[in-house]
C-alpha cells in the first residue's frame, strides 16, 4: 500500500512539472500541399447513396416505422440495386403495409435479376398472381423449373408446375399450360420419383379437384381430348358430383364433334334440376344445337323450344329464363324475351337482363310502327331500374343510350308516358306492371336522357319532378343534374342548380355537391367561394380520396400557392392511412406531382426533386415523374447520366408526347451531345409547334453547334410564344441571349 502511494505521488509532482514546462514548445508546420482529393463518378456516388439509405431503412424498421423504412429501401434500390434485396426487404414490408400494389410492381422488376434464389421466385410469382401479373408470374415460375438441382426451394416441382398451368391458363398461354400440366400429371403417375409424398398429392390434388378442372379446359383448348377426358375423371374421383361430371363430359363429347353423345349426357344434369353450373349447360345445350342445324333459325329454333320444355319443369330456374331472354332476342322474338324478363328481373334482377329488357323493347320500335305507350312506359320503369343501381344510366353502354336519345318519335313518346306516371301515376292500359319502379327513379332516368340530348329544359323539368318526388333522396339527383351541367360547359346554371341543392335541408351537408360546386365556382373565377366549398367538401369526405383533394386542388388552382403546399402535404399524410381505399394511390401521385411544381414555383427545387423521388420511390416506371426529375436534374446539371436514362424511359413510354422528348433533348444538350440534343428538340418541335421552351432548347442547341442565325431565330420564336407574365423570368433570359449575339 506504502508503494502505491509513494509512485502516486511521483507521478503527480512529474506530470505537474510536464505540464508547467511549455515555454520552448512549437507548432509544427503542415505542408502547403493540399491534400489529395477523391473524385466520385455519378454510379460511385449513387453507390453511396444508396448504402447510406439502406442504413437509414434497417434504423427505421428497428424503431417499427415500416412506412419510413420502405420508401428508404425503395429508393435505395432505385440508386444501385445491388444494396437492396427486394424479395428481403421490399416486398414484405410493402405487403405488411397492405401496399400489394407496389409489391407487384418491384416483383415484376425483379425478377429478370439471376441471382434470385427459387424459394423467392416463388413468393414473387405468388405475389403477382395474385395482383393480376399473370405473364411475370408465368416467367417466375419458367425460371424455377429450368434450375436443375435448386437446394433452395422446399417444394416438389410437380406442384411448381401445377401453379405454372394454373398460371399460365389465367394469362392465355394455353399451350405452355397444357405442356405443364403434363409435367404434374407424369409426376402423379409416379409419385415415389417425383418426390411426392401422400402430403403433396392431397395439397395438389385439394379438395375440389379445381387443378383438375383447369386441366379439362387446358386440354380441350389444344384438342388433346384423351387428357382432358382424364382429367374430368380425376376431378370427379376428388369431390364426386354426378350432375357436374355429365355436364363436363357433354362439354368434351362436344368439343370431340359428337354432338348427340353430348345431347344426351347433358340430359343428366338437367333431370338432376342442379342450378350449380348457372347458365353454363343452357349455353352449352344452344352450342350443340348450333352444331346439329347449319341454318342459324332452326338452331335458334330448336333451343327455344328446348329450353322451354325444361323451363316447364322448373319454373323459377331464372338461369333459363335469361337465357331464353338473350336467345330470343337474337332469334328476333321480342315478345319472349320481354316475357322472360318481366318475370324474373322482378325476382333476381341482374345488370344484363336490364340490358337485354331494353334491347328487346327498341326491338318493338321502328319508324314504321313506333313503340306502343305501355312498351314506352316499360322502357321508361328498366331505364328507373338502372338509375336505382348506380344513380346513373352509364351501365347500359353509350350504344344503347343512342339509340334512345337519337330518336325524336321515341323520346317524345317517353316524356309523354312517364311525365303522366309521375306527375299522375297513370300508365297507359294493358301495361305488365311487373317491371314498374318509383315514380323519382323514373324521372331523374329521363332527367339524364334529355341531359344527353342537351335538352336542358326538358332535363330541369324531370329532375324536378324526381327532387320533389323522393326530397330526401334528392342528394344523388342534384349531383347528377349539376355534372351533367358542367361537363356541357352550363357553369351558370350548374350553380344555381347546386347552390339550391345547398339550401335543401335533405343536401346541404353532402360532400360531393361542395365538391362539384367548387369547380363550378372556380371556372366562373368567383375564388372564395370555390375554397370556401372545397374546404367543406374535404372536411365531410368520409375518408373519400377524391374529396379530400378538392381542397389544395382549388387552392392550387387560384394561386395560393403556400397554402396549397401546405394542404397537399397534410392530405399525404391523410391518405398514408388509407392505404386499402380505392383512389388513395393516384390520388397521392397527382398530389406528389401538383407538390412538385408548387415547389418549382416558389423556388424550392431541393422539395420539388424530394416529391418526385417519392412518386418513384412507388412506381420507378412512372413516365411522368421519371420525365420530371430526368428534367430537373438536367436543368441543375446534376445526375445528368441518371437524367439521360429517366427521359429516355419516359420517351420510350410515350413517344407522342413532346414534353417528355424536350426533356430528353435537354438532357442530352446538358451532357455535351448537342447533335442528339437537336434531333430530338425537333421531334419535339414536329409534335408541339407552340411551346416557346422547346423553341428556346433549340436555340441553345443550334448555338452549341455553330448556327448563330438559327439560334437567334429559334429564341425569337421562343419569345412570341412564351407568356408575358408566367414566363417573364425566362424571357428576360433569352432576350439577353439575343443581345449578346449582336
């Protein structure tokens, strides 16, 4: 202890008289040299980048903010796609976050990479199937199955090409299908090689027998009959159905071109009275007789009668009855096909039996014999019918509206019939009130027909009837009349029309009529009431996309420009959480990209490029926003490589479009290649004769490459076409070009 203290105390009294010693002490010099810098290259520093964002990601997940971590490695891998792995990172979390679109969009990208292992070419291909890809998700699958010896995957590759088949008949490659399909048959043959155990079998075969069923329809679309016979046996071996295997034998008996074979096996399953097929064996039963009778009537013919014997034996069968609707309406026979209808739209209606309730009725009416007041009246109750679905008459197809709003005779003849039923409920006599509706559904129906002729006295008329028929179900009538009003250019009377619709103690509260007011008010440059009405619209929207945008939208639109970024920035946050609600993705884009130019304008580029990386960090194919950035870097002179690749993309996206090939041209004028710079500014110029930017582009090209005279004519031009006030700076610019020229 005596030591320890003893050295202490040395060591004290030495380091104290070191540290008062400093009198002789000097600076050393550091040499004037400088020190040697390293230069990046444009891949070298998007390396960086990305491998400082996939750190940033990995911190995020860590602290459980999926939403943060995604966008980072998405745009970690839009920098170098060799730092991120999309099947690790990108596709679950985007998946967690119910983002399935984006996950299909980067499973898509991603599978052309080779280094994929085949256990994730099997989540990506489940994944794209699942999001409708079906070609990607075939491609996933090819690639599995050309690995030979893949320690990787955990299944057999039977079931791999079990979902090939599957796959590949939803994307029409029925050939490749079948070929697959052949694969996962052999390897049932022998199960024991195949590797297939008594687990496998049952997972593939399941519990319906649907693989079974796909093969049946792989088989007989390539006409290998024999397979498909066994694959119809196999089926019915798994979930045995009597009915349903006479109806998939009749099918093949059919496709064999033994039409009478399959005549009598269809017979089994209608004794069996099954309605599990639905309407598929009637079809089936006209085919066969189309194949028996080459003269199309007696084939029509014979399935009428046909279908109605069976009809006598099960009466409220309504897969017949619409049936015999569409086969006599294209035999001609109107009158059953109305029949029909009228007794089974009632009961089961269907979008299509309404379709055909109208073609059967204009099929009464000719210029010759017009249609009669009670078929006018029936045509005026489906038109009703159709409205109540969907408060609009836009399922019936353009073709079916036009031949109605074309007729003069006809139209008349409907505002005469249904303007007695609601004003007086009186239907003209012998009129089958099966089909009839409600008076306010009847009305707004031929409200809309007139809006369609631009016959707005005619329309004002019957969606007043409608209002004053069903007042607290006015709400849908008000926003169809104001729609129809302001997609015909009528900004005045939409406003009147919608601001009644606001005094309505029933409507006053609905979104979507602030909604269609604020536009009404904005093309009529009454400005605070637009905002005023928008800001309502959003405040009620329930949740709505749509209506939550209507607020920074007119505020974009009427130049409040800070307080716009300030709103479109609060609906991103909004729509974050609305990730599952249709129109939430567009909805951000377009918000995203309207940021991206208030951000231009108020002189912020580092924001406007921040939202157009994140329109990307989503969807990296996106033509607009790759065009946007690709045009805001070159402008900066910044990742003019990565701007030449993103115009390029966005080009070869839409080679019409001439601010996408300006952008491209610009890019190329910015890396030093003024020849391509000029060829496709006059690509540009051949698509978009009155763009002063494009002209402008051309000036600097044309300078670069010695033609003065040709520059100096294409800013002139530049300055005829630019806007005095909008583009003042930019004016200012070339005018000072042209003065050094001279």
């Amino acid at each position: 202890m005596q030591i320890s203290i003893t050295i202490s105390v040395v060591l004290l009294l030495t380091m104290s008289v070191i540290g008062d010693d400093v009198s002789d002490f000097t600076i050393p010099e550091i040499p004037a040299e400088p020190l040697g810098q390293v230069y990046l290259s444009e891949s070298q520093t998007d390396k960086l980048y990305a491998t400082t964002l996939f750190g940033q990601a990995r911190l995020e997940q860590r602290r459980r903010q999926f939403a943060n971590a995604l966008q980072l490695y998405q745009r970690a891998w839009r920098y170098d796609r060799s730092v991120v792995s999309i099947s690790n990172e990108l596709i679950p979390l985007a998946m967690g976050l119910k983002r399935s679109e984006e996950a299909a969009r980067y499973a898509s990208l991603a599978i052309t990479e080779k280094t994929l292992d085949s256990q994730t070419l099997m989540r990506m291909a489940v994944v794209l199937t699942r999001n409708g890809s079906y070609e990607r998700a075939v491609q996933a699958y090819q690639m599995i199955l050309a690995r030979k010896d893949d320690s990787s995957i955990q299944l057999p590759k039977a079931l791999i090409s079990a979902e090939l088949g599957r796959t590949a008949l939803l994307a029409q490659k029925n050939d490749l299908a079948a070929r697959a399909f052949d694969d996962a048959n052999a390897a049932l043959q022998n199960p024991d090689e195949a590797g297939l155990t008594p687990a496998h079998i049952t997972q593939l075969k399941g519990s319906t027998g649907a693989i079974f069923l796909a093969m049946n329809e792989v088989y007989q679309s390539t006409k290998q009959f024999a397979k498909a016979r066994n694959a119809i046996e196999q089926a019915q071996q798994v979930a045995p159905n009597a009915a349903m295997y006479a109806l998939r034998l009749a099918g093949l008996l059919l496709a064999e071109s033994k039409p009478q074979q399959a005549l009598t096996t269809l017979q089994i399953y209608f004794d069996s009275k099954s309605l599990e097929a639905k309407a598929d064996p009637y079809r089936l039963l006209i085919k066969i007789n189309e194949v028996q009778h080459s003269d199309v009537a007696e084939a029509n013919t014979r399935s009428i009668e046909q279908l109605l014997g069976i009809q006598q034996t099960q009466t409220s069968n309504h897969y017949i009855g619409y049936t015999l609707a569409e086969l006599a309406l294209a035999a001609g026979n109107a009158d059953l096909a109305i029949e029909q209808l009228r007794k089974h739209l009632p009961i089961q209606p269907i979008l299509s039996g309404y379709q055909n309730a109208v073609d059967a009725i204009l099929l009464q009416h000719s210029n010759d014999t017009p249609l009669t007041e009670s078929a006018a009246m029936e045509l005026a109750w489906v038109l009703g019918h159709v409205y109540s679905r969907s408060r609009s008459l836009a399922a019936l197809q353009q073709q079916r509206i036009a031949k109605i709003t074309s007729d003069k005779v006809l139209l008349s003849r409907l505002e005469e019939v249904a303007f007695a039923y609601v004003v007086d409920d009186r239907v003209p006599a012998d009129t089958k009130i099966s089909l009839k509706t409600f008076t306010s559904h009847t009305a707004a129906a031929i409200g809309l027909l007139f809006s369609d002729t631009k016959d707005w006295q005619q329309a004002e008329k019957f969606f007043e009837l409608a209002i004053a028929e069903a007042p607290r179900q006015s709400g849908a009538v008000y926003q169809n009349w104001g729609a129809q009003l302001l997609m015909n250019d009528q900004r005045i009377s939409a406003i009147k029309t919608l601001e009644r619709a606001l005094n309505s103690e029933f409507v006053r509260n609905k979104a979507t009529i602030h909604f269609l007011i604020s536009g009404a008010y904005l093309l009529n440059n009454q400005n605070e009431k637009a905002v005023n009405s928008s800001k309502i619209a959003a405040e009620q929207a329930n949740n709505s996309p749509r209506l939550l945008s209507r607020y920074p939208w007119i505020l974009y639109h009427t130049g409040q420009l800070e307080q716009a970024q300030q709103e479109y920035t609060q609906l991103i946050s909004k729509l974050m959480n609305l990730q599952t609600t249709p129109g939430t993705a567009s909805t951000a884009r377009d918000a995203r990209l309207t940021l991206s130019t208030i951000c231009q304008r108020l002189g912020e580029s580092d924001d406007a490029v921040e939202w157009l990386e994140q329109v990307l960090d989503t969807d990296p194919e996106d033509p607009g926003a790759l065009n946007d950035l690709g045009y805001l870097w070159a402008e900066r002179n910044e990742h003019l490589l990565r701007a030449e690749q993103m115009t390029t993309k966005a080009v070869a996206a839409d080679p019409d479009n001439s601010a996408y090939r300006d952008s491209l041209g610009w890019a190329y004028y910015r890396l030093g290649k003024f020849t391509k710079a000029k060829a496709e500014l006059e690509e540009a110029r051949k698509l978009n004769d009155s763009d002063g930017i494009i002209y402008d582009h051309l000036g600097d090209t044309q300078l670069q490459l010695g033609d003065q005279q040709q520059a100096q004519k294409m800013w002139q031009r530049a300055l005829e076409l630019l806007d005095a006030e909008k583009d003042a700076k930019q004016i200012d610019l070339i005018r000072k070009k042209i003065e050094q020229l001279r």
